[in-house]
C-alpha cells in the first residue's frame, strides 16, 4: 500500500529544500521539491544581498550549505530570514584509495 503526500498539507507547510554551493565570487542555489522531484538551479553573486534575495524567493524547511568562510554570514542571514531548522554538521573524510 503506498501511502501519497497530502497536497493540501504542502499549501501550508513546505518540505522543500534549499542548497547553496558557496564560491569566493560566485555560488550556485538549488530549489528542490522532494514531493514533485524538481529542482530548479541558478548562480548568482556570493554577496548578502543576492543570498537575502534566494532566501526570500520561496518558503523552504532546510537550507544546505558547506562550511566555509561565507557561512557564518550566510548563517546569521538564515536566522534573520527565519530560514533555519536543526543545526547538523557532519564531518567528511575522504577515503584513502
């Protein structure tokens, strides 16, 4: 028996998620809706006001993005946009060959 999301509960609430590839000059967001199985992707400026921008584009339920020297200013935007969820970090290493 498969069991379909409510499409009622996604005018709502959203599910969908937002990933941010941060560059010196340059990044690059994805808008994915896991119900539709649709990303949408495009590239804008690595400065405040583009993220603020992407931010307020659409409602999201997590925002995705690396560690690295933008993302505490990245970071403390979320908050302020009310963009954040749970705090994760995971550490990876790569695998010797």
């Amino acid at each position: 028996m498969k069991v379909w999301p409510n499409p009622r509960r996604h005018a709502v609430e959203t599910d969908n998620i937002l990933a941010i590839g941060l560059g010196r000059y340059n990044s690059v967001a994805c808008w994915y809706d896991p119900c539709a199985r649709i990303a949408t992707c495009r590239t804008l400026q690595s400065t405040p006001e583009e993220i603020r921008l992407v931010l307020a584009r659409e409602p999201v339920s997590v925002v995705v993005f690396e560690a690295c020297l933008q993302a505490g200013w990245v970071h403390d935007l979320c908050e302020a946009t009310g963009a954040t969820g749970r705090h994760e970090a995971k550490r990876r290493v790569p695998k010797d060959p």
